[in-house]
C-alpha cells in the first residue's frame, strides 16, 4: 500500500516536537511492513511564520497530492483539511491532541492560535470517513468538541522505539544503570505550554527541599511559559536546585538525562496521549504526574508511578518525596514501567493502524 502522511508540524523531536516522533516512528514501522509511505510536509522555509507556513501547506497541497498516486491519505491534526471528504480519496484524519481542548488550557496568544487551528481541525475530523485519535480521552473529547459520530472513530495509541529507550534487557546491565542514577535528580521534559503546568512542579520543590536538601529539578524544553518559569525559580530562590536547560541539541543528550535521573515528574493538565511518559518509564524512571486527561490510561497509578489530583503542588512535593524515601518503590516502578512499555512497540501500533484503516477499505 501507497501512503501519504501530510504532516505540517515541526518536523524534529529537537524543537520539541512529539508529535515528529510519533509520525516518524509509525512511518518507519509500516516501511518495514513493505508499505510505501510518504511525508508530504511544507518545502523550504517560506513564510517564515510557522502558522503561516502551515496554512499555506494546506492551501497548495491538493496541486501538490496530484502529482503522486496513493492508496491512502492520512492528515495529521488540521493537516489535510481541503483533502477530507471528496470522492474517491481513502482517507484518515488522525489527531493527536484535540486542539479545542488544549486551547481551554492556555492564555494569551497561544489559546487564540490553537482555538483558530481548532476550528480547520473540526473541519476535517467532521468531513473525514476515519478519525484516528491515540486514547480513549482523545476519542470523548473529539464526539464532544467536533460531533464526530462514534462509528467514525478508531483508538490508535503512540509508540516508542524501544532499542532506543531501553535497548538492554538484562537484569545485571539494568541493575548497573539504575545504581548509577542520580538518587535525588528529579527530570522534567515538555514543551512549555501553560498546560504542562511545569509551574507546579516547580512551586512544589520548596516543600521538597525542606526535606530532601539534596534534591535537585531538571527542567528539559522550551516554549512560551519559559520565561515566566526563570522568574519563578528566582523569586522561590530555588538557585542551583532547579536547573531549566531550554531545549537540548540531540535527543541522545535527552536521553542522557532520563539516564542520570531518578524520578521523571510532569503535572500536566491536558495530555492527548504523553509520548514522554513512554520514554520515562522505558528509561526506567518512576512518573510523578496527575490524573487528569489521558495520563491514567498511559501511566498506570501506584503501578507505573504516582498520580496527584492537577493543579496541587503540595500533593506533588509528597508523591515526589515519598519516592525519594522508597527505593523499593522506586524499584517496583522501575520494572513495571519498563514491561508496560513493551504494549506501545511501534510493530503493535502499526499493526493497530493497519487494522483500523482497513474500515475504509470496505
């Protein structure tokens, strides 16, 4: 089978992007399945807006689908938009995160940008014959926001490619990477959006230091709340406790950190899926998050690691100290995470991909 995946978004895990994993990671899985896929994605640096340049994408693309014949279209998020619905054309909207949702969870420009982007994103779940969506979450809130019917939804989660994450599986080597962690680092990855509430991770480590001095926060990613998240940490006088690193040159030196780290803590509010959960727990790495959205179908409470009601940074300082205080809870989350991540290999969800797109086959 010819596949199109049309694909407007950052095209590199390095800007931040997770979404760039999942596409690309789902791409290589069904190539190796002997499927041809191809990423249409914006050519060349023109506009320079990234919004802009999506929009364009978009405008110009069903001239540039001519050109190529395919057996199946999938549009990612708004992506596709002019494609969905006409005749003849299989094709499949798969959305990641529902952007009228994430866009409740901002302020400011970003809201406005993703309440715009949310109503292309409307359009094309509503005219596609398949919306894809990576949870069971993603799949309510897209009935609810976009009144997609539910036959025209099929769950396809994210994956991870595991002989990247966790490419040992030998208990001696295992044991030695986990001896040589850090036993008071705390990580944080995400791109900071006001709804990753980073804040509160941060708002929560006074609590933590009061008991653990030794600990320390490691804040990996950019984005539009970084600045305010800088002036936090000095007006806390939190100091060389909590270190925000921006965005990192290569993911190699991301998963140097989920290596030297020993507990991985996000509080987000709004999560889609949470590719970054798959990777803590590949790495080894018990989760402190909250229950909200998809984070539970993810992370698995009190297995996995530990879930705090969101917004409530002392409930976080707790969850955070109480595995600074159990290695053996440390130890019962490590292994756990680490065989739950084996339901997400990139061959089961292209394997789930294949399945659900053969609907449009029928």
């Amino acid at each position: 089978m010819r596949i199109a995946f049309l694909d407007s978004w950052l095209q590199d895990a390095a800007n931040g992007s997770g979404t760039a994993v999942a596409i690309g990671g789902l791409a290589r899985s069904l190539i190796e399945r002997g499927h041809q896929v191809e990423r249409l994605a914006p050519v060349g640096r023109w506009p320079r807006n990234l919004l802009l340049r999506r929009l364009w994408f978009n405008l110009t693309l069903p001239r540039r689908l001519a050109r190529g014949r395919y057996d199946l279209c999938v549009g990612f998020d708004i992506d596709g938009v002019r494609l969905a619905g006409r005749p003849g054309l299989a094709y499949a909207c798969s959305i990641k995160g529902v952007l009228a949702e994430e866009a409740r969870c901002e302020r400011g420009w970003p809201r406005l940008m993703l309440w715009l982007l949310s109503r292309l994103e409307r359009l094309n779940a509503r005219r596609a014959p398949l919306v894809l969506s990576t949870s069971r979450y993603c799949c309510e809130r897209i009935q609810a926001h976009y009144g997609v019917a539910v036959e025209r939804l099929a769950l396809v989660p994210e994956g991870l490619d595991l002989s990247l994450w966790s490419p040992n599986t030998d208990p001696a080597a295992l044991a030695q990477i986990d001896a040589a962690r850090d036993p008071f680092t705390v990580l944080c990855v995400a791109r900071q959006y006001a709804r990753k509430r980073v804040t509160d991770v941060i708002a929560a480590f006074p609590q933590v230091l009061a008991q653990r001095p030794q600990a320390r926060l490691v804040v990996i990613g950019d984005g539009p709340e970084h600045g305010a998240l800088r002036q936090q940490v000095a007006e806390l006088g939190l100091g060389a406790s909590v270190q925000l690193l921006g965005a990192l040159a290569s993911d190699q030196e991301v998963r140097a950190w989920y290596q030297r780290a020993s507990i991985f803590c996000l509080p987000s509010i709004q999560e889609g899926f949470g590719i970054v959960f798959l990777e803590a727990m590949a790495s080894g790495l018990p989760v402190v998050s909250t229950t909200a959205t998809a984070i539970p179908e993810v992370v698995p409470d009190g297995q996995a690691g530990l879930l705090v009601p969101p917004r409530d940074p002392a409930a976080l300082a707790t969850a955070i100290l109480t595995l600074l205080a159990d290695p053996a809870l440390q130890e019962r989350c490590r292994r756990f995470g680490r065989r739950h991540v084996g339901n997400f290999s990139w061959d089961q969800v292209a394997a789930t991909f294949l399945a659900a797109v053969a609907r449009l086959e029928a």
